[in-house]
C-alpha cells in the first residue's frame, strides 16, 4: 500500500512540474507579445504626437520618464528577482505524540495541513517583502529628483509647466509603487493574465490621455508643454494599481492572506 501511494504521489508530482511548465512558457510567450504590441502602440503614438508637438518637448518628456524608469528599477527590481528565487519552507504539522498515527494517514493529514497553510503564508511573505519596494520608492525618488534638477539644462527647467511635470511623474511613481504587493501575488502565483490585462489597460489608458491632451492644447492654442505627458504618466500608474487591486483582491480573501503587511505566525 505504501508502494502503490509514493508512486501515485511521484506521478502526482510529475503532473504539477509539467504543468507548471507549461504555464510559464504560455505565460511568459504571453507577455513578450504584450511588451512588442506596447512598444509598437509607443511608437505609433509618439508620431501622432509629433504632429503637434514639438520634438524639443519629447526629448524633455523622454528624460522624465527615464527618471521614473531609474526609480522603479532601484525600488524594486533586485527585490523582484528575489522573490523569483524564493522558496517556501516546508512546514511540518503539530502532532501529538501521544497518539498513535499510520504512515500513511500521517502523510494524509500533513498534506492537508501544508495544502491549507503554506500558500497562505507564502503569499503573505511575498507581500511582505513587496513593501520593502515601496519603502525604497520615497527616498529614491527625492534623491533622483534633485538630482535632476541640479544637473537638467536651463532649456529644460524653463519649459511649460515643466516642475508641475516632474511631481505629476513622481506621484505617479509612487502609485505605481504602490501595486507592487499585487505584482509579486500575481508573478509569485503565475497569474498572467491579470498581469497582461493591467499593463495593458494601463499602456492603452496612457496613449489615449496623452494624445487627447497633446491634441486639446494644440487646437487650442495651449503652450503646456510636457504636461500631456504627465498627465498620461499618472493616468497609467492609476489603471495599473487599480486593476491589481481589483484582481488580487478577490484572491487574497479566497486563499486567506493580506495585501497588507502583517506578522507571520511562527
């Protein structure tokens, strides 16, 4: 009997590891045709908006989003990687040692246990070092910041609006700082669709605002600057975080976990 039961637990486990395989090779095929057809919708925008646009403001507009990009990348991209890495320890269950239990039903009730426990607690790791991300945000953001400032061109710093810009850019930032516990829920558990439908969401939200913005100041003879572009930041961090929330939500209640840092049980 414990023959037949550790072959059908090896086959079981066989099954899991190809699946999971081919989860990832789906997933990750999915989301590199999402970042080609992103970058495509970039680069079709970014010629409509040269059309009404200066190319002195895209350069401007190009600069600010590097900033955002070296913000994101220091907060959270060596804290992303580590989390790939992780592994759950194995949690071993209370038994009593009073009790008399066969091999077999102890493996039973372990399963059970390690089943209703560890993805609980591994999700709510995961969350918990996510915060670390956004923690990392809010001085990597000021430092870079002034940075910038100190080191940007007077062309630069005297364009429209171009100060409303940068914080517009730096609250966006943060917001999208902010879905960061939803991403490593939704990387750490290969939800990609959730993902894919975020970012894009997201990255269609922003080309729209952007060109309507772009286009409503031409026609009105508007000199804003790269306020469209702003505006287009922060309208793709709102989407992005907003979408996560509404995701994972649902999933942290079924699988009992918060999207808030909370203390593990040890």
């Amino acid at each position: 009997m414990s023959k037949y039961t550790s072959r059908k637990s090896l086959d079981k486990e066989a099954r899991t590891s190809q699946t999971v395989l081919s989860k990832s090779a789906r997933g990750a095929t999915f989301l590199i045709l999402l970042q080609i057809g992103s970058r495509a919708l970039t680069f079709i925008v970014n010629q409509v908006l040269l059309r009404y646009l200066s190319p002195e403001l895209l350069g401007i507009s190009t600069q600010l989003e590097l900033y955002t990009i070296s913000v994101l990348y220091f907060a959270r991209e060596s804290l992303r990687v580590a989390l790939q890495r992780q592994r759950s320890d194995a949690v071993q269950p209370d038994v009593n040692h009073g009790s008399v239990v066969s091999s077999e039903e102890g493996e039973q009730a372990s399963g059970r246990v390690a089943r209703s426990y560890a993805p609980a607690r591994e999700a709510q790791e995961v969350v918990n070092l996510s915060y670390i991300a956004i923690a990392l945000g809010v001085p990597l953001a000021y430092g870079l910041g002034q940075l910038y400032l100190r080191s940007a061109e007077p062309s630069v710093l005297a364009a429209p609006y171009f100060h409303v810009s940068l914080n517009i850019y730096t609250l966006a930032t943060f917001i999208e700082l902010l879905a960061e516990p939803c991403f490593a829920v939704a990387s750490r558990q290969m939800l990609y669709g959730t993902r894919a439908s975020a970012e894009a969401s997201a990255t269609f939200t922003r080309c729209i605002v952007t060109c309507f913005a772009a286009i409503w100041a031409s026609t009105n003879k508007r000199d804003i600057g790269v306020l469209p572009f702003a505006i287009g930041q922060i309208s793709y961090a709102s989407v992005l975080c907003l979408i996560y929330y509404a995701r994972i939500w649902p999933v942290s209640v079924q699988k009992r976990f918060s999207l808030l840092p909370e203390p593990l049980s040890t």
